[in-house]
C-alpha cells in the first residue's frame, strides 16, 4: 500500500498538510453554502415581498451577505503560525419601519460575523473576530432606535442606540436624542440635545455618562453658525460656521476645544467656476499639541490616566502641533466630454522645530490623475488613474518619501451585469532604515444586478508587499462573495 509522502508531512500545528487541505476544502464548502442558501433565502423573500405594507406601516429590509476566503503560501519564518488560509462568513441586516400615521420610525442596522475555520493565534490572518473567545464570532449593533416625529409636535426625539453627531465626531451611544428645528417659534435657532452610555463595540470604556448641546443660529441667509458641546470626564466644545455667499462658493470655518484645551482650527472654501469647469478647495488647518499621550475615536474619552483600564492595547504616540496647507483643482477638459484632470497638494510644518520625531515631521505630497467617463462614447465606462509623491523635509533624521500609483476602472456589460478592475502600487523609503520598500495589489470583480435593489458580487484580490517577506510569504490571495438584497 502506498501513502504520499504528503500525507504523512506533520506541520508545527500536529496537523497533516493533507488534512488541512481537506479541512480548507471543507470549509470552503461551508462557506460557500452558507452563501448560497442565505442569499437564495433573501433573494425569494424578496421576490415574494418587495416592501412590505402592514397595518403599522411600511417595513423595509435591507440585508448584505459575504463570504471572504484569504490564502498564501505557507509561512516559514520562525515565531509565526504556518497557517496559509481563512474564511469568514457575515451577515449584515438593517431595518427600516416606517409607521407613517403615528410618526413613529424604527431604525436598526446590526452585523454577525464568523471566522469558519478556526484561525489560529499567531497567524497572519488573525484578526478581531478571531479574538472573540472560543467561539470565534461577534455580533454588533450599530444603531437601533425610534424616532417619534409627532409625540411632542414641531420636534423630533430618537431613543434607543444611535450615532449623534457632537463635538468633533460621531457619537455612538445609548440613549436620548431630541431636536427642534426653528424651535421656540424663532425662525434663527434651532438645538439638539442628547444624553446616555457611551456605546463603543471594540472598547470597554469607563460608563460614565455623556451629554451634549448643539446650537444652529441663522443671523442671514445661507450662514449657519454651530455652537456644539460635549460632556464626557471632562468638557469640549466646537464652534464652526457654515457659508454659502455664492451657488457656487462655500465655505466653512472650524475650531474646537478638547476636554478645554485648544485641539484644532481650519478654514475651509471649495469653488466652482462654471465658464471654465473648474473646481478649486483650498483648506488652512492649525493643530494644537494635544494634551495626552493616547487618542481613541474621541480623544476626550481616553485620558491617559485612565487608559489602562478602559482601553486595551491601544497605544498612539503624542501629535505635535503643526500647520498644513492642502490645495485642490479640477478641470474639465473641453475637447473631450467626461475627461477630467486633477491636483491636489498638501504642505505640512511643525509648529515648533523641536517637536520633531519618528512620527512628527515636516512634510508635501503632490497627486495628480485623470478621471473620465464613457470615454470612445462607451456607455458605463468610469477610468481613473493618479500618482501620488511624498516627501519628508527632516533636521535630524533621515528624510523618507515615497511614491504611488493606482488606476481603477469600471465597465457596464450587457444583461446587468458589471465588471471592474484596479491596480495600485507603492515603493517607500522608511527614513533610511528601508530601501525602496514595495507593494503590488491588483483586484477584479464581476457584478451582476437582479435590479437597483439586489445584485451579487464576486471579487479577486491579490497582494504582494516587501513587508510579508519578514513573515515568509510572498503573496496574498483574497476571494469575496456578495450578495445584496433590500426589500
């Protein structure tokens, strides 16, 4: 009797690379049926349904379906797991019912994911999922809350989980929303105002309880000014003023405070000029040191004395103060309709020499591409292509600079269905230390639309970067299944 000598080949794991290969085909199976029944499922539900009238109103369901597959060569550097694959399955469903006559709306959008086959500590793969204890599996709500437009008329009041937009980002909490628009009869202001749990689904922060006001004044038409406020450990606060003086010029004007220390302050002015189908952004931007060591979503939630109990293993260096300059121009090309061409350039200069580091520094990048559409009269054609250059400007270490390429492009086929496809590359020089470090990524997909509302997905990827070297890989392979239902 014959046996392989791959059938007897143990690997670091006591696992036999037959086996694995047939526990990855195994679980691609899986993987694959999970898909297929899930979206089979969806797909006659829909059908069956569109939206869905009841007697409490209009439900509309929208689902997403994916199964993603990643494989490489085996690694074989020392202190990494030699495990050359993984399969994930997610699902993501979001919820809306409209109860017109009452004024009521629920609002939901929750996701499930689940690692399938098992990935191991220590393998290239491994990622938040396979972080969640044995079973390997998460569940998240994103948002999931009334809105009761009528219980108090003429203001809007939203309870359950929900995103607030507050100082300087959004706030995901649970909790209470309530807005007047116009509020008080006063045509000049109107208010939000919030409060709950903060609500983070990779953090474990402290439950403190956190409040905020946001204020909109209308002194004359088209400016708004925004007074917004947030209380959480300590106050914050951002101003900023929104200006429309022409159709075709806005402008906007920011500053804010974090847990009370000046955190940042920017001018912002986008234009279009009609007569020659230009578009110009021009963006000042002042950063002020911040006051701690670490930075998390908000970074007045996570002072860093209380970092090691509330967020773990999360570490970012000191952001020293700086200006930057960033400059933007489109311009259509009037001999060729739909062909583009633009630039974009950013000058950065710490606000204090001495402040620089590793990670704090002097810098410009310059981009520059093309973008058209139905080019040759190609209908659902989309092209875009750019480089983009950085370079350091440093006093005492080495400058590093880098240099990048990317081209996407996007076909309308026959029978709905649609193909795309990209490439994008990347070599960097890493203050020295790195020569002419570089990544390669290349990604085609072919998509094919039931109608606006459903259509399917599959997608390839694939990788290669100097810095898998370290790990023993030469590339990365990565295959997404799709499929996207509303109802």
């Amino acid at each position: 009797m014959f046996f392989s000598g791959a059938r007897w080949k143990r690997d670091s794991d006591g696992l036999g690379t037959m086996e694995k290969s047939k526990h990855f085909i195994g679980c691609l199976r899986q993987g694959l049926g999970f898909l297929f029944l899930t979206g089979l499922f969806l797909g006659l539900a829909a059908q069956a349904f569109a939206e869905i009238d009841t007697p409490y109103g209009k439900l509309s369901i929208r689902t997403r379906t994916q199964y993603r597959v990643q494989w490489s060569n085996p690694p074989d550097k020392e202190m990494t797991n030699n495990d050359s694959s993984d399969q994930d399955f997610e699902e993501q469903v979001g919820v809306d019912w409209d109860w017109a006559d009452k004024g009521v709306i629920l609002n939901f959008l929750g996701r499930y994911r689940k690692d399938l086959d098992g990935t191991p500590e220590g393998s290239i793969f491994q990622d938040y999922i396979d972080a969640c204890g044995d079973q390997r599996q998460e569940f998240n709500v994103y948002y999931g809350f009334l809105d009761f437009q009528e219980l108090v008329p003429g203001y809007d009041i939203r309870v359950g989980r929900q995103n607030v937009f507050g100082v300087a980002e959004n706030i995901q909490l649970d909790g209470l929303w309530f807005r007047g628009d116009r509020a008080f009869g006063l045509n000049w202001l109107s208010f939000e105002a919030y409060g709950g749990m903060p609500s983070q689904p990779y953090a474990n922060l402290r439950k403190d309880g956190i409040g905020g006001l946001n204020l909109e004044l209308y002194p004359v038409r088209n400016l708004v000014l925004h007074a917004d406020s947030s209380f959480y450990k300590e106050n914050s606060w951002e101003l900023y003023a929104d200006w429309l003086p022409y159709p075709n010029l806005k402008m906007d004007a920011h500053g804010a405070f974090i847990n009370n220390h000046a955190r940042y302050a920017y001018f912002d002015a986008v234009g279009d000029i009609e007569k020659t189908g230009t578009t110009v952004g021009l963006k000042v931007y002042r950063n002020f040191e911040i006051e701690y060591d670490s930075d998390f979503i908000f970074d007045w939630q996570s002072p860093e004395k209380d970092l090691g109990k509330d967020i773990k293993d999360l570490y970012l260096t000191r952001e020293q103060a700086y200006y930057q300059v960033n400059l933007s121009i489109s311009q259509q090309v009037p001999t060729q309709e739909g062909l583009a061409v633009f630039f974009r350039f950013a000058f950065r200069k710490l606000a204090d020499s001495n402040d620089e580091d590793l990670y704090n520094t002097d810098f410009t990048s310059f981009t520059g591409g093309i973008s058209i559409d139905e080019w040759l009269e190609l209908e659902g054609f989309h092209l875009s292509l750019g480089v983009t250059n950085w370079w350091e400007n440093r006093d005492t270490y080495y400058d590093a600079n880098s240099i990048s390429f990317f081209a996407d492009l996007r076909q309308e086929l026959f029978n709905n269905w649609e193909i795309s496809g990209g490439y994008y590359y990347k070599s960097e020089d890493v203050n020295s230390m790195i020569e002419n470090e570089a990544a390669n990524n290349y990604y085609g997909a072919v998509r094919y639309f039931m109608n606006a509302n459903r259509w399917a997905e599959l997608k390839y990827e694939y990788e290669r970067d100097d810095y898998y070297k370290e790990f023993g890989i030469s590339d990365l392979n990565g295959l997404t299944a799709t499929v996207n239902i509303k109802f």
